[in-house]
C-alpha cells in the first residue's frame, strides 16, 4: 500500500501552552491490583484498573463540561493523564499537567491523547487531524486544514518520543516525525469502521482495530486473534499492546475486555447501564490496564451549558442555522437538530443522543443538489431547504412541507401538495397575512397556486402543511435579514414526502 501523503499542519495548531483552572490535583489513592472478573459498574468520567495496574483516581465520578474520551499513562506506570472531548486534561498519580485547551474554542473536537515517553509532555489530536502538542512533546506536524476523507479517530506516540501517528475512521494512517508507514487500510472497504491504534514496542509497526472487533496488523505486528465475525453488544472502542509486545487487549464500550496473547486481567462490563468505556491502556511495562469511561449524553430542549453552547457553535459551523448562540437549548436548536438527524439519516427526535453526538464529530456541511449556481433547494424527501450559494449549502433549515392529504376549501377539494419543479420568487409580504387557510408570516411566493416559504408556529419534522414550506418564524426573520431569497430567487423543488 503507498503511504499516504503528510501535508503541512495549518498555523492554528502550532504549539499552545495554556494553562487553565481544569487542572485536576487528586491525592494518590493506592489500591490492590484488581482481581480478574468483572467490577462493579463504573462511574461516567472515571478509571478503573486491571492487573498491577494501580487505581490513582478519580475517586468518584467527574462533572465535565465534555465527557472523558482517552487516557495516557506515564512512562513509570504510576499516574496517567485523562483528556476529554474539550481537551481539558486531568492528571493522577505522577502525571504532570503541562497544559490544555479546555478554555479555548476548537473547530472539532477532541478524539485521541498520546503521552511522550519522557513522561514530561503529551499531545492530542481533534478529530480534523490538528494536533496540539504540551511540555516537550515536539510539534512534528498534523493534518489540520487539510481536508480528510474521514475524520481521525485515533493517536500513538512511537517508542523515542519524536514522533507520532494518526489514524482515521477508515484506517488510512498519517505519519509525523520518526513515525513509520507500514501499511494501512485507506483502500480497503471495511466492515466497520476503525476505532483506535496502539503501536509494537519496537516501534516498526501496528494494530488497528474496527468497531466490530477485527483487527489489522502492520510491519512488525503479529496477529494474535480479533472478535471480528462475532456478536458483540457494543461496538469496539480500543486497544492496547501489552509491554512484553506478545498481544493486546481489546475493550468494547460496555468494559468488556477480550485478550488476545496476553493474560485476562478483568473488565467493566456489568448487567447495568452504565457509562461507555472510552478507551484501554496498558501499564507500560508490566501486566495490566486502565479503561477509561466517559459519559452518556443526551442533549435535549431545556438544557443548558457549556456543552449546549458548544452543540450550537458545531450545527452553525456545519451550516445548520441555530440562531443566537446562547448555550440554551431551546427550539431554534431543536430545529436545527432536527435538520441534521434528517439529513444525517438519524432517528429524528430533536435529542442529540451520544450516537447523534459522534455523527455530528464526523459531519461535513450537508451538500446540496446543484453543484453550482445561487438558489434555494426544497428536498421534500428529507424535508430539508438549503440556501445554496454557488453550489454550497451556505444554510440548512428543518422544513415542513404539504402532507399530501385531500383539504377541502370553499366547497373545492384540492390535495395539500408541494409541487416538485423549478420556480422563481415572485412575491413578498412583509408581515403577517391572514389566509383563509391560515396565517403565513413573511411569506415569499414561488408557485401561482399560493404557495410560499413563510414562517410559521409549529413547524414539525414532518410534513404537515396545506403545501406550503413552513419554517419557524426566527429562520423567516434570518431569511429576510441576510436577503436570503429576493424577489427573483430561483427555488428547485425535488423529491416525495415522507409518509
């Protein structure tokens, strides 16, 4: 396989040295090595530990502004580092914290930590591929800026130090520094996506692993077993080498562990609900691991935080009109949730559930029909409308378009249809008009027979209008504001209702 071409990091992800208030000091809480077999069911933003692998905290479970999502260890084995989707870092044991960026605003979020093997820095990567490096961890480069055919959903450190790999959802590998290429799956077609990375300890080679469980072996890896072909109840998170370089440990994300060359050392799994385990890793040079758990997320109307705050500014950046950006999750945010389930293919129910969240990592700008030109779409199928500006989706609103159900009107019977086809704005009313059919605010006409874009009360995900395209009142106000559509404006119309 060739190796795949490392670009220039954008200038954003030079070296940050912040220091902020997420700083986690935590007294070294020593524990007897845990006894194979299952625990009890962890707390969300936790560890626990398997083998000789010591308990250093937290002692109780962590309240994060984003959940945990990776876990480093030092080099000695007595401390780890924790980061968590912001790229907030939490240090325990003999972890030193040499900086974050929970105080800043990433473009994506934070997916994957690797730790230097001087135990005195560490880097983490969002999953755009930009690469944020700490204390003596060099800047040896990243994918930031450079456009990913998917998103990296995995980082490794190599043996020196000077060096690093990234990994993205369809295992193609990114190299920087010392870090070899020895192959990938970037051209293979995959049962399920790649999940994670962990390096030999020679450094001349690696694993990956899918969400199914299969694993894949490059330079000097060796193939000791994969869950691949097997039922499991959750998707693979992880895994990790053991120190002796004889096999590796795979974690699903219901703490299951399943060994492969290397010996059994318990898991996290439970009969209960629990929290997702996040990520493995190995005590670096005896037998054991720590797993770490994240947190179950549903975001839904009525929240409010920094975490609403932050789903806000990555529907916007994504196109998908919010409104003001407040940190409330009110029914603008509703709407644009609803926009991105359908467009995303998602179970539509307005809640962003931690499945919609890891859609929503992965996400590129919706993409409309017209590959050039400025119009406004209608896709009744989806119940989308995209303003598009030179065959960009500049806007997605969620829509409720004519539910097709026979009306009658004055003694006539007609059919609540949206006719498909390509019109133009004719007219506009700014204000309210009141219709025998209804009250349309700020409507703007496209078809002869009435039917408009106009803002409206309720505008369910569904269509459920007499055939003309609803959007609530706040997107018709936006539309108006931002001369969305001018008298003028070329609509294109296409696809059937959902029933």
């Amino acid at each position: 396989m060739s190796q795949l071409a490392v670009m220039p990091s954008a200038a954003r992800y030079r070296r940050i040295a912040v220091c902020v208030a997420l700083v986690l000091s935590c007294a070294v809480l020593v524990a007897a090595p845990s006894p194979a077999g299952a625990q009890e069911a962890p707390q969300r933003n936790s560890v626990s530990a398997f083998g000789v692998a010591t308990d250093h905290g937290p002692g109780g479970a962590l309240d994060l502004n984003q959940p945990l999502i990776d876990i480093a260890p030092t080099p000695t084995g007595d401390g780890y580092w924790t980061v968590a989707g912001d790229g907030g870092v939490f240090t325990f044991g003999d972890a030193r914290f040499y900086g974050s960026t929970g105080d800043l605003t990433l473009n994506e979020p934070v997916v994957a930590m690797a730790a230097r093997s001087t135990g005195r820095g560490y880097w983490f990567s969002a999953s755009d591929g930009g690469v944020f490096s700490f204390g003596d961890a060099p800047f040896l480069g990243s994918m930031g800026g450079t456009r990913l055919n998917q998103p990296v959903v995995g980082m490794a450190a190599t043996p020196s130090g000077n060096g690093y790999w990234l990994v993205a959802a369809d295992g193609g590998i990114f190299t920087f520094g010392d870090a070899g290429f020895y192959g990938s799956t970037g051209n293979l077609k995959l049962d399920a996506p790649i999940s994670g990375m962990a390096p030999t300890i020679s450094g001349d080679g690696y694993w990956l692993v899918a969400r199914d469980g299969g694993v894949f072996t490059f330079g000097d890896a060796r193939f000791q077993g994969s869950m691949g072909g097997e039922p499991l109840d959750t998707a693979v998170r992880g895994i990790a080498a053991s120190a002796t370089g004889n096999g590796y440990w795979v974690v699903s994300e219901d703490g299951q562990v399943y060994e492969f060359g290397v010996t059994d050392h318990g898991n996290a799994a439970s009969g209960d609900i629990q929290p997702p385990t996040v990520a493995i890793a190995a005590h670096p040079d005896r037998s054991g691991y720590w797993l770490a758990h994240g947190e179950r997320l549903v975001v839904e109307v009525e929240d409010r935080g920094p975490h609403v705050e932050r789903l806000q500014r990555r529907l916007e950046r994504l196109g998908y009109w919010v409104g003001r950006i407040d940190g409330v999750y009110g029914s603008l945010t509703e709407q644009a949730v609803y926009a991105f389930q359908k467009y995303e293919g998602l179970p539509v129910d307005g809640e962003m559930s931690r499945d919609d969240q890891r859609a929503l990592d992965r996400a590129v700008r919706p993409r409309p029909n017209s590959s050039s030109g400025d119009l406004v779409e209608i896709d009744e199928s989806r119940q989308l409308l995209f303003v598009v500006r030179d065959g960009r989706a500049l806007w997605t609103y969620n829509v409720s378009t004519g539910n097709e159900e026979p009306y009658t009107h004055e003694g006539q019977e007609y059919g609540a249809d949206t006719p498909n086809g390509r019109f133009d704005v004719y007219r506009e009313i700014d204000g309210w008009r009141e219709s025998s059919l209804g009250r349309l605010y700020r409507p703007k006409y496209f078809h002869t027979r009435g039917i408009a874009v106009h803002g409206y009360t309720f505008v369910p995900p569904y269509p459920a209008s007499h055939g003309c395209v609803r959007v609530s009142i706040a997107a018709m106000d936006h539309i108006w504001a931002s001369d969305l559509m001018p008298i003028g404006t070329r609509v294109w119309v296409y696809g059937s209702p959902p029933t």
